[in-house]
C-alpha cells in the first residue's frame, strides 16, 4: 500500500512537472509574439518616419528647382531688354521692348515690331545658331489645374541637350495624354503694364512706331514670372519684377 502511494505520488510530481513546462512554454510563445508585435510596430514607425522625411525634403527640392526656373526667367527678360538695347542702340526707346531681338520682322527697321503686350503671356526660348533669348507669346495662359491639356503642354520645361539649358520643349505643341513624369515644370511670363513714370500714367503700347509710347520717357514695365510644379498636387511659385527703360 505504501509503495502504491509513492508510485502515486511520483506519477502526481511527474504530471506537475509536465504541466509546469507547458505552461512555461506557452507563456514563452506569446512573449515571442509580444517581441514580434513591438518589432514590427517600431520598423513600420521607422519606415513612415524615412518615408515624411524623403516627402519633405523632395518638396525642398522641388521648390528650389521651381524657384530657381522662376529667376532665370527673370534673369532671361531682362537679357531681352538688354539685347535689344545693343542691337539698336541707336533706337533704345522704339526698340527695348521687342519680344525678338534680332529679328527684323519688316525690314524696315524695329519700330513696327512686336513689342511685349499688356495682359498678355509668353514662353522663354533660345535660337540654335546664334543662341540669344527671345519671347514667344502663347494664348492661352497656362491654366494649373491637372490634369494637363494640350494647350498647357507648351509651357512644359525641358533640358536642351545642345545648349544644356532649361527651356520650353522643342515639341511644346502637344504631348501624350498619359505622359507623366515624377515631377512636372511650366513656365510663363505674364506682362502686366508700361507706367510712364515722369506722369504716372499707364501706356498701352505693342510696337516701337508709337510716339505716345516712348518719346524720350523714363518708362517702367512690370511683369511676373510664375513656374508651375506638379507631384500630383499642384505647386506654384511667382515672382514678379520691374524693368525699366532709362530717359536718353
């Protein structure tokens, strides 16, 4: 009877024991799986931390890139102005404002050219040969609004590999309705208005041949350049300026 109530009693201890390691051995799985959980909550903290912070800094990117665009167009206007007044220093009044420079469109010399127009909106390109900046002016304005029409494409900028400079696209006529690249820039010049300055008036003037238009006057024009950026959300950038055209 004895021996039976040990073999009772070993059989008791050997059951206790094996109950103790399944208890130790389940509670080691869901501390696992507690270790795997918080592992796997601070990774996805990490990747959405480097995933903002990449946002972020190409939104830097993107926005240097734009503000750049938008002073080098300031920069190509008054390259413009500049051209014309060497081309026709003997005509700086008649001839500042011509949109093309070197370009006589009537043969008779640049005072019933086109000059830059009140209200109106106009691309930056570059001659192949010669490479000088000239004006073209495009109707209608760049409408920002996605997604991009036909009309809009010809404010695209591209980098021209012979002169690696950013211009508008040799083919700005039309593109793809599924082209798309990660990051798109438009460009535009708007003109606003020519301002008399010794009597404070606005002159509404588009070629040299008007007399009320310069005549010897210290003359201002403003205009803005505005550059365009898309990442799937629409981005702009402006900056606006005043050339002017001093009295001989």
């Amino acid at each position: 009877m004895f021996k039976l109530s040990d073999n009772y009693l070993k059989d008791f201890q050997i059951s206790k024991i094996s109950i103790n390691l399944q208890i130790s051995q389940a509670f080691t799985l869901i501390e696992l799986i507690i270790v795997v959980v918080i592992l796997w909550i601070g990774l996805i903290g990490v990747f959405l931390t480097l995933k903002n912070s990449y946002k972020f800094l190409q939104g830097i990117k993107e926005k240097t890139m734009a503000i750049n665009f938008a002073r080098e167009g300031v920069e190509w206007v008054f390259s413009v102005r500049n051209t014309n007044w060497q081309r026709w220093s003997g005509k700086k009044d008649q001839c500042w404002l011509k949109i093309n420079p070197l370009v006589d469109e009537g043969s008779e010399g640049c005072e019933d050219d086109t000059w830059f127009g009140s209200g109106k909106t106009y691309i930056l390109d570059i001659t192949w040969d010669q490479q000088y900046f000239y004006l073209k002016e495009q109707s209608p304005a760049f409408k920002p609004t996605w997604s991009i029409t036909n009309d809009d494409w010809k404010y695209l900028l591209c980098l021209d590999p012979t002169t690696n400079l950013i211009k508008a696209c040799p083919n700005y006529s039309w593109r793809p309705s599924d082209y798309f690249d990660p990051t798109l820039f438009f460009r535009q010049v708007r003109w606003w208005y020519l301002l008399d300055k010794n009597a404070n008036t606005f002159l509404n003037c588009s070629a040299g041949n008007d007399t009320n238009c310069w005549d010897g006057r210290f003359e201002e024009k403003n205009f803005c350049v505005d550059v365009f950026y898309f990442d799937w959300v629409k981005k702009k950038v402006t900056f606006c300026t005043v050339m002017t055209n001093f009295k001989e």
